[in-house]
C-alpha cells in the first residue's frame, strides 16, 4: 500500500518528499554498485602498499561479492519480515562503518574482511530498497518510473565508479574506499526523515529458519566455488564435491520451502513465465556484461597501454547514456511493455559484443569502440530496467522484499559464474611462455569475448519467448507480471509476456 504521506498528488506529480524518499534509495543503489567497479583499478596500489598476492587481491573484489550474493535470498525475506525501512537503515548504517574501517586498515585479512561487511549490508539494502519503491509507488506508470530511475542509478554508479577509481588512486587507493562513507551516511541521515514506516508481516507460518540457514548456505557455497574455482581448477576434487554439496543444500533447500507455511521463496511465483525470464534475464545480462567489461579492461590497460584513467573515460559514454535515459525509459516502458524493451535490448548489446570481436592491437577508437560502447549503454538502458519492472509487477506487496531478493540474487550470481567461465577459457588460451606477444595475448581474450556474447545471446533466446502471442489474448501492451499468493497460487500472465 502507497505511504498517505508520500503519495502522488492527484495530478499524479510527484511530492517534494516522494521524490527525497527515491533520492535515498537511489543513493544506495548507487553506492553499492559504485562499490563493485571501483576497486578494480585500485588493486594494483593496494597490493604494493600492503604487500598483498595476486590471489589475496582477487578476495579484496569476491569478498564482497560473497557477502553480496550469498546473502540476497536472506536480505530480501527480512525486510519483509523485520520491516523494509527499519532493515534499510540498518544495513546502510553497517554499509557506511565497513567503508570508514576499509578506508583506514593497515592489514590485507582485515580489508577483505571489512568488503565481506560492506557486501553483506548490501545484500539488505538491496531487496529492501527495491521493495519500498514497490510498495510506495502504486503499479503503473508512476512505478515504472520510478524504477527506471532507481536501476539507471545502480547503472551509473558501476560505469562512474571506473572514473571515479581513476582519479582517486591517483592520490590514493584509500580514498576508493573511503568515498561512499559521507554519501552513505548523508542518505542514512535523510532517509530516517523521510523513507516511509512499514508494518512487519505478521503470518501465523513465523519464521523460516531453516530455509533461511539452507538459502543462505547454498549461496555461500555457490558464490564461493565459482569465485575459486578458475585458482583451483574447474575438474578439481574440491571443485567438483563443493558443486555437489550445493546441489545438495539447493535440493534440500526446495524441499523445505515446498513444506514451510512461512517460505523464504514461495516456489509458486516461478510459475510465472514472465517472472523466470525476468530472472534468467538478469542472469545473462549481468554476466555478459562483467565478463565484457572484464576483458575490455585487460585490453586496453595491458595491450594498448592506456592507464587507468584512460580506460575508464573509454566506457563513459555508455555510462552517461545510462545516466541520461533515467527519467524517459519509464514512459518507453509503458508504451512498449518489457518483453519487447527487453528483447531490444539484448539485441543492442549482442550487436556491440559481435562489433568488438574486430578490435586489433591498433583500435580506431571512433570506428570500434565507441560504437560499442554507444550500442551496450543502449542495451543497458532499455534491458536492465525493463528486468526490475518485469519482475516486480503483479506481485503481492508482502512479497516484494522476496522477489527483489530473488532478482538481485540472479544479478550477483549471474555475474560470479560467467565472471569466472570467462577467465577460465582466456586462461585456458592463454599462451605459454615469459613473454607472450601481444598478439598472441589478444588471441586468447577473443574466445572470452565469444563466451561473451554467447551468453547475452542466450539471453535474447530467452526473452523473444516473451513475445509469442497467447491464445485468446492480444499481442499488444505493457507487459504485466501476476504472481498471486492465493491457495491455487493463480498467476495470470499479461499481453506481450
């Protein structure tokens, strides 16, 4: 139910305090992905000031990252159980203290420790941000607004954290770690003012301790194994018995929440054939696009010499284009509908990653990557708000928090697994010797780049099944998502999805 406080005027504008509430989340959004790209570019520094391994580095990023997705299911159920705001400020005050201490430790186990804090503060600030926007902007036009500024946030945030890294290592690495302390407690500060009261659930079912404990622990592992997994190799024993027990945790996981009168994920809702491409959607989009950004990086700091700076300029305007399209996707989205937004989309970005396969050594920047860039910040515009709408339509407001979860749980996991099949097949083409070519060293990120855009093509396969005409139905209109947690579960699925 819309807050009476912060509702739409009559006229449908927006309230100065509506939009204050947005701003809040918004600034969340935006801290918790800046979070992700911009230590990347500060690595280097950060091992020669603190003496720290290649592997030891890489769990300076998967720290958060297992903090991040291994706790996502948990994060979204609470909020709707402890109360969306009470949980969204909690996990920003935590968020906020974790950045303060990954500022100004002296220590490596310490710093990663401090980046597993600040990943699992966002795995609540996530869901219960998502979920409020849900619950405070009534479906429709006024919330598919609404999230498409709220995820062109999330967007910008990832594409200005390379700036950002860029400038500040410059002077120092602590500053990329200190920079979303003061944001994050501005937005703590305001959103106490502002973000609307919510009421816990109170179902008779109670707590759902042993999903949760299943839930949280096969995330773990999962994100876990998958980050580990290109260091210790894929056929590895270890490998191979840490994916069994996950789909063992998973199995039993299922089967609990088949029986709980209170689940952490009611099963029913990917019944939903709009809701599992939603899902599968975010999976594909998000993995193909880390994966890219990841090889992209290593090209042009490693191959053409570009510093860091350079190469973050270089991905600028498909952030800006992001940044730009925040306030009009909303009204595209309501015209067109999702399915077809997100088929468009993932059309542009399989058209940018097929563009990019033709870089060489010698890159005409205004010929190559630039229309790449232009072509993936499209895609990424119209895809991965189009994702959050489709996903978060239709469903009952007591379970927002779950499906946001189960979202930003397909987001973070998608990016860990095709992260690391990426590196493991440009490791596997990697050329032996001291001192590759620089040829030879291009001709092993090329079949990454073909995983790349494999993956996002999966993903445009999946959604153009969203656009097949249902019987008895028209094949125009916005798309709706309706995922009712009635007895029979009914979920009625909408024009176009």
């Amino acid at each position: 139910m819309t807050s009476p406080l912060i509702s739409p005027t009559s006229e449908g504008r927006w309230t100065p305090r509506l939009w204050g509430t947005l701003l809040v989340l918004c600034a969340a959004m935006f801290l918790d992905a800046l979070d992700v790209s911009m230590v990347g570019v500060a690595l280097p520094s950060i091992g020669a000031d603190l003496g720290l391994s290649t592997s030891a580095l890489q769990w300076i990023v998967s720290g958060y990252i297992l903090g991040y997705g291994g706790l996502l299911l948990l994060g979204g159920r609470a909020a709707d159980l402890l109360g969306r705001r009470q949980v969204f400020l909690v996990a920003l005050g935590v968020f906020a203290l974790a950045s303060l201490l990954g500022g100004l430790v002296d220590s490596g186990p310490l710093l990663i420790a401090s980046r597993f804090i600040k990943g699992l503060s966002a795995a609540f600030t996530a869901p219960a941000g998502l979920s409020i926007i849900t619950t405070t902007f009534p479906e429709g036009p006024l919330r598919n607004r609404a999230l498409a500024i709220y995820t062109t946030c999330g967007a910008t945030g990832y594409s200005m954290g390379l700036v950002f890294s860029g400038l500040l290592t410059e002077a120092s690495w602590r500053l990329t770690m200190l920079l979303p302390a003061p944001v994050a407690l501005i937005a703590l500060f305001v959103g106490m003012k502002l973000l609307p009261r919510t009421e816990r659930e109170r179902g008779k079912g109670g707590y759902d301790v042993p999903g949760a404990v299943l839930g949280t622990a096969s995330m773990l592992l999962l994100v876990f194994t998958v980050v580990e997994a290109p260091e210790v190799g894929w056929g590895s024993a270890r490998t191979v018995l840490s994916f069994a027990a996950v789909a063992v945790l998973l199995a039993a996981f299922v089967a609990v929440e088949r029986r709980s009168p209170s689940p952490l994920i009611r099963l029913g809702v990917l019944r939903s054939g709009p809701q599992v491409r939603a899902q599968l959607g975010a999976l594909t989009f998000v993995g193909s696009y880390i994966g890219f950004q990841f090889l992209v990086t290593l090209y042009m700091q490693q191959l053409l010499g570009w510093s860091a700076l350079h190469t973050a300029l270089a991905f600028l305007p498909a952030g800006a284009l992001v940044a730009l399209s925040a306030t009009k996707v909303g009204a595209v989205i309501d015209r067109f509908g999702t399915a077809r937004l997100m088929v468009l989309g993932f059309a542009l970005m399989v058209t940018g990653y097929v563009l990019f396969l033709r870089v060489d050594l010698d890159p005409v920047y205004a010929a190559v990557i630039l229309p790449t860039m232009l072509l993936v910040g499209s895609g990424f515009a119209l895809t991965f708000p189009s994702l959050n709408v489709q996903a978060t339509n239709g469903v009952d407001e007591h379970e927002q928090g779950m499906v946001s979860g189960l979202l930003n749980t397909s987001v973070q996991v998608g990016g860990a697994i095709f992260l690391a099949v990426v590196t493991a097949v440009v490791t596997a083409n990697s050329p032996e010797g001291g001192n590759p070519s620089p040829q030879a060293v291009l001709d092993s990120y090329r079949p990454g780049l073909v995983v790349v855009t494999l993956v996002a093509f999966a993903g445009l396969l999946i959604t153009l099944t969203g656009l097949r005409p249902r019987r008895g139905r028209p094949s125009a209109g916005p798309s709706v998502v309706v995922a009712k947690s009635t007895p029979q579960e009914a979920e009625r699925v909408a024009v176009g999805d």
